[in-house]
C-alpha cells in the first residue's frame, strides 16, 4: 500500500514539475500552418499548454481535435520557443504558399511568416517547425 502511495506522490510531483516549467516560459499557445494558393486556404495547429494538439481550417471555419500530447515533449517545445526567442523574432517573406509559427504570450502574439519555396531561413526555424509537424502524425 506504501508503494502504491509513493507511486501515486511521485507522478503528481512529476506532472506539477512539468506544468511549472510551461508556465515559466510566459507562452500560452503556440500554433503553426500553412496557408495561401488558389483558395486562401489556412491550416492552423494549435498546441496548448495541456498538450491537447487542436487543428483549425479556414474555408469550413472548423476545429478538430486531434491528440494529446504528452508533457514531456510540450514542456521541451514551449521551452525550445522561449530559449529561440520565437516570440519576438521578427521575420515576414510570405509567399503564395506559406508556413507560420505563431507564438502566444498573454497580451501579445509573434507571427513567423516565410514562402515554402524561400532559402535562407534559419535553420532553427526549420527544425523547429519539422518537430511541430511531427505531432500532426497520429
């Protein structure tokens, strides 16, 4: 019965642990897409601090759930934004087919716009966005 106790201590410590570290960043929402072409369509993933990974389109004015995520890897992408300082960095070269991470801080929100065909972006920027995409994969 003390195992169990223990057990039951330790993975309430462990997931107040990692929703502090989310909370420290100062990040509310990240979100992330594509969007443009013929039809304007945007596609918008958002991941909340909760791990619930939601996607929104534009043309049905539809929500979806998608999955939760887990804390671990949520606590490591806040983190990742805040420590690249993705909620300030200023970049904008959209194009006719564009990606974006939108950074959401309370009050305040940074949008990172760039053509799918453009070279030169950051490195960390792709990166980071291909790790976002990755949790599009069910």
């Amino acid at each position: 019965m003390k195992v169990l106790y223990l057990l039951l201590l330790l993975s309430v410590l462990t997931a107040c642990s990692t929703t502090g570290k989310i909370e420290s960043t100062g990040l509310k929402n990240i979100s992330f897409g594509t969007g443009g072409g013929f039809t304007n369509e945007v596609k918008t993933y958002s991941l909340l601090p909760d791990g619930e990974l939601w996607l929104h389109n534009s043309l049905t004015n539809d929500s979806t759930f998608v999955k939760h995520v887990k804390k671990g890897k949520v606590s490591k992408i806040y983190s990742g934004a805040r420590t690249m300082g993705l909620d300030t960095l200023r970049y904008s070269n959209p194009g006719n087919l564009y990606s974006f991470i939108t950074i959401f801080k309370k009050g305040s929100s940074n949008k990172i716009v760039w053509n799918n065909h453009q070279t030169g972006l950051p490195d960390e920027i792709k990166s980071f966005y291909s790790t976002l995409n990755e949790l599009t994969n069910k």
